[in-house]
C-alpha cells in the first residue's frame, strides 16, 4: 500500500511524462528509440506482420543487423552450475544465427566479449540478480564493472520489496543508479521488474518508474521468480510507457509461437535461452534443439 507521499510523488512523474508527451513534437523519427534501426523497420511497427503469420522478415535496418527473429532475441544461459563450455557454445550459438545479445551472468562478461568481438553480437549482463535485493550503491558498482568488462546491455533488477513496501523513492534511486552509468558509457540499460510478484498497480508503478529515470527498456522478469512473462503483462507496460521506450518479455518464451504472442502484445525484445529453436522453427525447420528448462 503505497503512503501518501509517495502517491503524490507517482502522480508527478506520471503528470510530468503526460506534459512532456504532449509538448513532444509530432514528427517521425529517423530512428526508433527501441532498436536504433530505422523508424519503418521497427519490430514494434511491424508486429501486424508477425500477427499474420509471417515467419521471417526481410528487412535491411541501417547501423544495425537484418531485421530477423533472431535479432529481437537475447540468447540467455543464466544458470548458476552454467560452465565454460556451455558459455562457449552459447556465443557460438549467437554468432551463427546473430542474435542480438547472448545474456549471462557478470562473471562471464569478459569472455564472452572477447568470444563474440567483430560478430555484431552483443553481451548483455544482469546487475542485482535475480531477486534485486542489494543496495543501489552495490547495483551502480557491479554496473561499471560489467561495462567495464565488455558489457554492451545491462538488465538490473528492482528492490521489489522496496515497491511493495510503497518506498517508491528507494525505488527510483534503486533504478537511478544502473541507469546513470549505463547512459553515461551509452550503454542500454533494461528494468526487470519481476511482474509475477506485483499487483497490476505496482507494475504502473515500476514501470512509470522506469520510463522517467530514462531506462532504454522495461522487462517482465528474470525467469527464476514464481512466473514468466505473460501477454498481458507486456500489454499493461506497453500502456504504461507508450511507444518510445523498449519492452523485453523474459521468463517461459520457448517457441516461436510464444515470442509472436509477446511482440503482438507490445515486446520489442524477448529473452530465451530457447532462441536456436524459435528461429529455426521462425524459418520452417525442425528445430534441432529443445527449449532448457528455466529461463
């Protein structure tokens, strides 16, 4: 139950995301703020596509990658008994069917940069994870120091307890401080909010949250809570937020038919440690791999 100061501090950065909407010049970008890719090649725009059954789009996007499946995916391995070996397999998963990210825990940032320099394949790290509970200062540091290790996209995990607690402020703070780093290095910086412990009302939260501190994305979850992503999850933050910023679905996206679910819901990023599968079933093929149990 939220208290009364910070109700009213929720009501001002709602009221001063409206005001700054609407003073927002109405042209179309060059680009999308979700992606960098041009503004027509969005995933986000084309999810009409994707809805009709398309199984694979053929776009050329400038500054980055041909717009696939594969490219809206960050190939995930966050186990903790996760080994050398599978990390290596893992990067050499992503380079072969470029995806956008490979995501894995900061211990293996390094090396996976190292692995995947010159294939336009990204790392991706998670800073408080999964359960968000360490302290800002803790999040900022392990924030630099994955950036420092090659880290390209970092997706941090709230003070979920904080947000329950109505503390709404530790929680902008909380968020603040990955995101003030990551801006600083122009790297994205991506808000798990953990969804499945929250009342819708403290997803609006969260998320709103996460928009005025600047975030590049707002994401569902981290794939070891109580549940994963779910359409109307994505559909309530992609309300919440409105077009300009990211949304990555994260947590039971296992086939191809679940990735269209979440970017027909509004998800312009989907993390899986399934992404071999949903591309080569994206393409028709029988997939060669099964979907791991987990994230």
């Amino acid at each position: 139950m939220l208290n009364s100061t910070d109700l009213q501090r929720l009501v001002e950065i709602i009221t001063e995301e409206v005001m700054a909407a609407q003073r927002r010049p109405a042209r179309v970008p060059s680009q999308c703020a979700c992606h960098a890719v041009l503004y027509e090649c969005c995933p986000d725009r084309l999810r009409g596509v994707l809805d009709a059954g398309a199984s694979r789009i053929g776009l050329h996007a400038s500054g980055g990658a041909a717009g696939t499946v594969a490219g809206m995916i960050d190939h995930t391995l966050l186990r903790a008994d996760a080994t050398r070996s599978d990390i290596q397999k893992l990067c050499r998963e992503a380079a072969e069917f470029k995806f956008a990210t490979v995501c894995v825990n900061p211990t293996w940032v390094a090396t996976c940069a190292a692995i995947l320099r010159g294939t336009g394949v990204g790392v991706c790290s998670v800073v408080g994870f999964p359960l968000g509970a360490t302290t800002a200062d803790v999040k900022h540091y392990e924030t630099r120091r994955a950036i420092f290790d090659g880290a390209s996209e970092i997706d941090m995990v709230i003070n979920v307890g904080a947000l329950k607690s109505g503390d709404l402020q530790v929680v902008e703070r909380d968020i603040q401080a990955v995101v003030g780093p990551c801006r600083e290095a122009g790297v994205i910086s991506k808000v798990i909010i953990e969804a499945a412990l929250l009342t819708d009302d403290e997803k609006v939260a969260a998320s709103t949250l996460s928009k005025a501190a600047g975030a590049g994305f707002v994401k569902t979850s981290t794939g070891f809570a109580t549940g994963g992503a779910t359409a109307a999850d994505v559909a309530l933050m992609r309300r919440v937020v409105g077009a300009d910023m990211g949304i990555k679905a994260a947590g039971g996206v296992r086939d191809y038919e679940g990735l269209k679910a979440m970017v027909a819901a509004g998800a312009t990023r989907v993390g899986a440690s399934a992404g071999v599968k949903i591309v080569q079933e994206s393409s028709g093929q029988t997939p060669t791999a099964t979907a791991p149990t987990g994230y």
